[in-house]
C-alpha cells in the first residue's frame, strides 16, 4: 500500500513524460491511497485540459471514474490535527499536507513529484520515478 499524490493520479491517466513511471508504480503496487480531496485536484487538472481543448467533457468524465475505480474503497480522510501539524513545520500547502498526514497515520511512503513535499517531507515522500522507475 501506498498513498499517492493526485499528480500520480494525472500521470496514469493523461500521457505525458511521467506517464511509464505511474504505470510501474502502479503496477508494482496497486494499492493506491489518497485522501478525498484527490477527486477536486483530479477534476482542476482535467479542466485544464479540457480549456486546452486537449480533450472533451466525454473523455474527461470517462478518466475521472477510472481514476475513481483505481482508488475505491481507498480514500481515506487524515487527521485535521495532523495536517495543521505539517502545515506549521513545512512550506506546504494543507491540500499537499493531507497527502503527507495520510501517509503518516497508516506508516506508508507517499509517492509524489512534487518538489516542495519532498523537500520538506523526504522521509516520506518518494519521488515517483525512484518508486515507479527502480
């Protein structure tokens, strides 16, 4: 089990040069975790997309509810308390803190490329490509 970062998320679902290292991540271990809010970052990226008009509405609906079956019955909120707690000790963002906290409660990596997390949560946080690359 792992938790993992909606930018692994987007990596698995919309090709890009990240796109093989979150196939092997979850090919090595499909047990993704995120906590709820995997499903808003998931939808602002495919929005993005959609005002690119890199995909339509159709197609981003139909990688929303992949996303969605690739983490059922895996989202799991963290501790308010806990996220507070890494926000005052970090640079982060609580959105990137409760990826963090997750992680911590259930004593798992989180895999991630986001610079500033695993700046300032490198004990945790592995970058995807030591993860899905090794």
């Amino acid at each position: 089990m792992i938790v993992v970062d909606t930018n692994v998320v987007a990596y698995l679902f919309l090709p890009g040069e990240h796109s093989e290292a979150a196939r092997e991540t979850l090919r090595q271990d499909p047990a993704w975790v995120a906590p709820p809010l995997w499903r808003s970052e998931f939808s602002s990226v495919l929005s993005t997309y959609i005002r690119r008009n890199e995909i339509g509405v159709r197609q981003a609906r139909r990688l929303a509810e992949a996303a969605a079956d690739v983490l059922h019955g895996r989202e799991v909120f963290p501790s308010i308390e806990r996220v507070l707690a890494l926000v005052a000790s970090s640079t982060c963002s609580a959105y990137d803190c409760e990826f963090v906290a997750l992680a911590h409660e259930l004593g798992v990596s989180l895999i991630t490329s986001d610079r500033r997390v695993l700046r300032d949560f490198g004990g945790t946080a592995v970058p995807l490509h030591d993860f899905g690359m090794a």
